[in-house]
C-alpha cells in the first residue's frame, strides 16, 4: 500500500488561449483526453481594479508579445467573460476534467465564485489580498489553492492566520513556488516543501508545488518531497505570442508528467512482505544454494 497520496495534476492554461475561445477548447481537451490531466486552470481580472491608470495606459514592456495598444488594451483582449468562464466549465464537465481558475480581485471572485468550481485559486501577486481572502472564505464554500512566491515568512503566517480564525484552514491548500518565467534550477528551491510541510502540514489541508521551470524531472522529486497537487503552465505551442508559453509543457510532455508522477506514486510504497512474488520467481532460479 502506497504512503502517498495519488497526485493531483493540474494543466495551468492561464492565458495561453490567446484570447480565443476555440483554442481554449482544444486546450481543455487535449489536456481531459490526451495528457490525462486532473483539472485545468485560467485566469480572471478585472483589469480596471488591478491595474493603475498609469499601468494600464502603459505600453506592455515586451511589445513583441502584446496584444494590445497599451497593457491595459493587452490584458483586456486575453480576458475571457463571467459567461465565457461558464462556457469553459460547461466544456471542462463535458471532457470530465475539472474546471478552475485563478482570480486576482475581488470582483473576480465575486464572479467566478458563483460558478461553483471545486477550487479557487490565488496567486502569488495577490495572496495578500486579505479583502478577497476574507469574501472567499465568507462566500465560496469550496477549496481555496494559493501559492507563496514572493512572499515572506511572516506574510505566509498571516494569511494562513486568516483560514484559521474562520475555520477554513482544511480548505486551504498552499503551493511551494518560485515567481519567475522561466525559473532556473537553482532558484526552485525544493526544500521549501520540507519547511512548508513541517510547518503548516497538519494545519491546512494540502502542500503543492507550481513550478514554472523547464522539464519535468523536478516535478517528481516535488511529490516524493510530499506536494500532492502539482500545477505546471501547459500550451499547445511554445512558440506561440506570449509570456508564459516559453514556460509552459506543450502536450507530449505534460502526458509524460503525468504519466511519470502516476508511475512514481506506484513505487512510492514498501515491500508488502520480505520476499514479494516477483522475486520468488528469480529466488528459486537464482539464490545461492551453497554452504
């Protein structure tokens, strides 16, 4: 009998639709029917909220992979509807993969709550948005994912501080991540799960790890660390207009994550007795018999 828990994978598309919905279709497909993945993720932002004036009439700092006129005209075109967001969950249910989605504001959540999703999640920009925190746990009923780039030690314990005080913790599910795109190996930083492990393991309901590296052999040395939930950005083409597809799994090798993290959680288990029937086999061939 396995010690671990089998991993949950999740397919992060973000944005990497490009602002279409057909290719969001095709994503959540390839990813239920092709990369056996557990869930799929995008993103949601009021981007008015989010964004000052000043950022959002700025020109995007990369022109290259800007969508628009000015960051603001950029994000607008990548940002799917309340009623876009339905049409994705309706598709997700079809394909029997589960739906979810980041939000980044209040208003956000305020919208996409509604839709039921199993999890919710924030990201590292603004899991110090304790407003939306505090409506999440007063009004969305489900889990809360929430990953720790960029942020503190002491930040960390105040937001977990914050599912605790409304009795919320069980739902709460922390990411060990390092905000970059790509992240270099040296700046994973693995061993942060053992520390988040140790030090919120038994308060909260999950440890999982968003890696925005390049590959995969560090996915499977975060769930032997103990992440049970493992998020990887995934397009159809890295070679695609856009920030994150650069890092981000195209199809054949998200299947291969999966595929590996599934086959690992197989072997993560102890011998079931000294001597297991395979080996028997090669005992009787095998096994000195000599004095």
């Amino acid at each position: 009998m396995s010690t671990y828990n089998k991993p949950f994978v999740i397919a992060e598309i973000g944005c990497n639709h490009m602002g279409q919905m057909e290719i969001a279709r095709d994503l959540i497909r390839t990813a239920a029917h092709f990369c056996k993945a557990d869930a799929v993720k995008f993103q949601k932002r009021c981007n008015r909220e989010l964004l000052t004036p000043e950022q959002y009439n700025a020109p995007h700092p990369n022109p290259v992979n800007s969508y628009g006129d000015t960051y603001g005209a950029h994000r607008e075109f990548l940002e799917f509807t309340a009623d876009q967001h339905r049409q994705l969950k309706e598709w997700c249910d079809e394909a029997g993969i589960e739906y979810s989605t980041s939000v980044w504001d209040l208003t956000s959540a305020k919208e996409i709550a509604p839709l039921n999703p199993r999890f919710i999640k924030i990201p590292s920009a603004c899991n110090n948005h304790f407003t939306m925190l505090q409506w999440l746990c007063d009004n969305y009923g489900g889990e809360i994912q929430l990953s720790l780039g960029m942020t503190t030690h002491a930040e960390e314990e105040q937001i977990v501080d914050l599912f605790v005080k409304n009795g919320r913790n069980k739902d709460l599910v922390l990411y060990d991540c390092t905000s970059g795109y790509p992240v270099p190996y040296e700046d994973i930083c693995l061993m942060e799960l053992k520390r988040l492990k140790e030090k919120f393991g038994d308060t909260v309901k999950q440890i999982g790890f968003s890696g925005h590296h390049i590959g995969h052999a560090v996915d499977i040395a975060a769930y032997t660390l103990g992440a049970e939930v493992i998020e990887r950005h995934y397009t159809l083409d890295r070679t695609w207009k856009g920030t994150d597809h650069a890092a981000s799994l195209e199809p054949e090798d998200f299947r291969l994550l999966v595929k590996n993290l599934n086959d690992t959680h197989k072997a993560l288990s102890y011998k079931s007795c000294e001597i297991l029937p395979i080996e028997q086999v090669q005992r009787d061939k095998l096994k000195y018999r000599g004095k």
